[in-house]
C-alpha cells in the first residue's frame, strides 16, 4: 500500500471538491431540463392561450448561469482559473 503524502491528501480533498460541485451543476441542469418541460406542459394544457412558463425559465436560467459560472469559472481549481493562473505566472517569470 503507498502511503499519501500530506499534499496529495490535500489534492485529493480539493479534486473531490470540485468533483462534487460539478456533479451538483450537473444534477442542477438536469432538474432544470425537466422541471421546465413539466411546466410547459403544464402551460400548455391548462392555459394555452396564456403563456407564462418562459418566466420561470428565465429567472431559473439566471440562477444556472450563476451556478455554472462559479463552478467552472471561478471555484478555485477550475480550468478557466487555472488558465489564467498558468498565463500569468508566464508573464511574471518573463518579465523576470
């Protein structure tokens, strides 16, 4: 059995961090996709002539947008932070 240094651990923890928070985007756009369907249905059948369940859809698709910004944006460890981490520790060790 290896044993695990006490950075790995660290890595490990913050990579099954950021596993479980793309996971909960993930699970947060699939209730979206369905919920949103149901209410369309739901418009639809009772009150076709009044269009209403694109409201909803716009708030939600606001606070998805939020979610999926700071999970793959902004959360630490995330590709485009990591990114723009590399780029700049780049232009630093030119300048020097």
């Amino acid at each position: 059995m290896l044993l695990e240094t006490p950075t790995n651990d660290i890595e490990h923890k913050n990579a099954m961090k950021t596993v479980r928070a793309k996971l909960w985007f993930y699970y947060h756009a699939a209730v979206f996709i369905v919920m949103n369907l149901v209410m369309l249905a739901v418009n639809l059948k009772y009150s076709p002539q009044t269009l209403w369940f694109y409201w909803p859809l716009l708030g939600w698709s606001v606070g998805l947008a939020s979610h999926g910004f700071q999970v793959f944006a902004v959360r630490e460890g995330s590709s485009i932070r990591q990114r723009m981490v590399e780029k700049e520790m780049a232009k630093n060790n030119k300048k020097t």
